[in-house]
C-alpha cells in the first residue's frame, strides 16, 4: 500500500466514522431530554464515548504492536544463534548469501526472519561438515600413531635397567 492509498484509506476512514458520529451523538440530547436526564448525563455520555473511541483506535494498534515485538524476538532469537554459528566457524566461513547485518535491514519482519532461517540453516549444514571433516583427520592422525611409534622405537636401543635404578639414595 503506497503512501497515497494509506492517506487516501485514512482520510475516508475519518470521513465515515465523522459523518457517522455526528449522526449518532445528535440523537443524543433527545434522548437524554424525553429520559428527563440532566444536562451532567449528556456530559457523562460524550466522555464514555470518547473513552470507548480512543480504547477502539488503540487495540488493534497495540495488537499489531505486540505482533511486531514477537516477530522482532524471532528474528534475534534466530539472528544470535547465526552469529554464535559464525564466531565457531571463524573467518573462513565463505558464503554467497546476506550477512546478518545486511538481513537487519529488511523491515518486513516475516521475510526477514525466513531470510536469517535460511542463513541459519547454511551455517548449520556448514558446522555439520566442517566437524565431520575435522574428525575424520583426527581419526587419520590417531591411526597413523602406531606406524609413528613403530618408527621411533626401531630407531633407538632398548635400555636394560637394573634393580637399583629404583631403589632410592640413602646416605
């Protein structure tokens, strides 16, 4: 909705609920008048119904206030676990898709949220390889141990020791 629509939409708005107002609230001072209610009862009324109007105008702003937040705490929910993904990985993370920083910007929060979902997904799969890789070149190193302790042992003589190489000096 582009800005002319929003005030196009607004101004009829105001338009429809003025005219409509005006219609209602004229009925009033009649009704009042063949109740036989005093003139502090018609005052009474127009302040509950200003009352009534304002709370009217607020909730459905205050709803969608509260949906921003929720979808606001989603978005950094998901955001801190991609950076948490990024600090592990460290600068060799290489990727073609947005930087967190760069997915802040989007206002839609919805879209943003997918975005840094998606982005959140690629670190995964990426961490997930990246462990896989590292155990398997541990598990190459500690097999190459017995071939690397073989080695050593060839190269030196064995050493006889004796009784007394354990047993303590005493003067």
């Amino acid at each position: 909705m582009s800005a002319q629509e929003t005030t196009t939409t607004l101004t009829d708005l105001l338009n429809s609920l003025h005219r409509h107002l005006k219609d209602q609230i004229q009925l009033l001072p009649t009704l009042h008048l063949q109740l036989g209610l005093s003139p502090s009862a018609l005052e009474d009324d127009f302040r509950a119904l200003h009352a009534e109007l304002v709370k009217g105008v607020e909730r459905p702003v205050e709803a969608r206030q509260k949906e921003v937040e929720e979808w606001m705490t989603r978005c950094d929910m998901v955001e801190h676990e991609c950076m948490r993904y990024s600090k592990a990985l460290g600068e060799n993370v290489q990727s073609s898709s947005n930087t967190i920083e760069e997915l802040r910007n989007d206002l839609v929060l919805p879209r943003r949220y997918n975005l840094v979902m998606e982005r959140q997904e690629k670190l995964r799969q990426v961490s997930v390889l990246e462990f896989v890789l590292e155990t398997q070149m541990i598990i190459i190193l500690i097999s190459a141990l017995p071939l690397e302790t073989r080695a050593i042992g060839d190269t030196y003589e064995p050493v006889a020791l004796t009784r007394t190489d354990f047993e303590p000096n005493i003067f």
